[in-house]
C-alpha cells in the first residue's frame, strides 16, 4: 500500500479548523468539502487520460481527456457523503456507486449493509471517500469487496488516518494497488477507536447526532 500525506499549508489550516471542537456543522461541512477537494487534486495525479487532439483559436495541439471506464467514486455511508461534492467537483463525469458499512461491536468485523455498486468493476480506477481511517476495519473490507469485482487501482482518500489503520491496511494490502490519501496520520487510537488528537466522530460534525 501506499500513504500518501499531502503536506500544503491550506490543508493544515483547514484541517486545524476540522479538528477544533467549536467548529459547527455548517462550516463543518464546508471546510470538509474545501479539503476534500484538495486532496483529490493529489489523489487523481496518476488518474488514466489518453490523448486528443483540440484546436485553439491558434493553432492544433494535442491534450488529453479522462480515460475509459470513467472513474467510480465510493463514498461509504454516513460520514463520506460529506466528501462527495468535493470529490465530484473535480471529477464531475466519474460515476458514483455507494456502499453502507456497519461493524459488529463485538467482533468488530464490518460488513456492507447497503451496496449500490457496479457488480464488474474489470479495469476501473475506484476513490473510496471515508473520512477517519481508524482501526482500518472498514476500509479492508471495502478494498476487499472492490477487488474482488475487478477494480484495478483503489485510492482511498481520508482526512484522517490513525497509525493502526494504516498499518493494518498495509499488511491486508501489501502490493502498490492501494493508495491511501489523507491529510494527517495522527498519534493513535484511543481505547473507544476515535483518532487522537483527531476531530471527534466524523459523521456527527458533519450531520449532528442522530
Ligand atoms: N470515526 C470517527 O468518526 N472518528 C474517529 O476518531 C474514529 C472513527
């Protein structure tokens, strides 16, 4: 796997006004919105193009568009649905499939709920959006399940990552077809599974606890 952490001023500011507890849901949302997009804008560096040809004013050059299959953006429910907008902002023709995820306290083994996915994926290059990667619990068995269909290059972007879900990631997906992105890996995890220093639960910032 590969962790990419995008290190740029403008993502640490925001990201400072994510983490800070008196920050409500309204500027939540934007300000996960706003950073999300700017690490997309990493996340797609390697994104499949091929070459056009397209005339200026001037003269002909060659340039390039999206590749084919489109892109397919995942955000996993509650809590990455406040990425996408972010996300789609810079990738408005990829396609959109969505996945729910609950984890078994217990066990703590975390199974889809809800999957509104293409059932082939052959080929497809799949962001994944979920905004904490704690335990990583999550994120294996929805790297799992987008393998398993055919995805070829899985980046999962994340504002937060605990060192545990990275290592944990790591070891489930030792090859380079996983990229993580994320805007800081912080000091670890606490005895209830929330990132510490973190910013708290992600979906309840963004949508209130319901
Ligand atoms: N999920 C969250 O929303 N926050 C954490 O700190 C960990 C998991």
């Amino acid at each position: 796997m590969r962790t990419l952490v995008v290190d740029h001023p403008l993502v640490a500011h925001k990201l400072t006004a994510l983490r800070d507890e008196r920050t409500a849901s309204p500027t939540f949302r934007r300000l996960a919105d706003e950073l999300v997009t700017l690490l997309a804008y990493e996340a797609t560096r390697e994104v499949r193009v091929v070459p056009v040809e397209v005339t200026t004013p001037v003269a002909t050059t060659t340039g390039c568009h999206l590749g084919t299959p489109l892109p397919l953006v995942v955000p996993i429910l509650r809590a990455g649905l406040g990425m996408l907008d972010g996300m789609t902002r810079l990738l408005p023709t990829a396609e959109v499939g969505f996945l729910g995820m609950v984890r078994d306290e217990t066990s703590l083994v975390a199974t889809a709920y809800a999957n509104r996915l293409p059932e082939d994926l052959t080929g497809r290059e799949v962001f994944v959006l979920d905004p904490m990667l704690a335990t990583g619990g999550t994120l294996i068995t929805t790297v799992q399940l987008l393998a398993d269909r055919g995805a070829e290059r899985i980046t999962a972007i994340c504002l937060l990552a605990a060192p545990e879900g990275i290592a944990a990631l790591n070891s489930a997906f030792p090859g380079d077809d996983l990229t993580v992105v994320c805007a800081a890996v912080d000091e670890r995890l606490t005895e209830k599974g929330y990132i510490t220093p973190g910013l708290g639960d992600a979906g309840d910032r963004l949508y209130g606890v319901v």
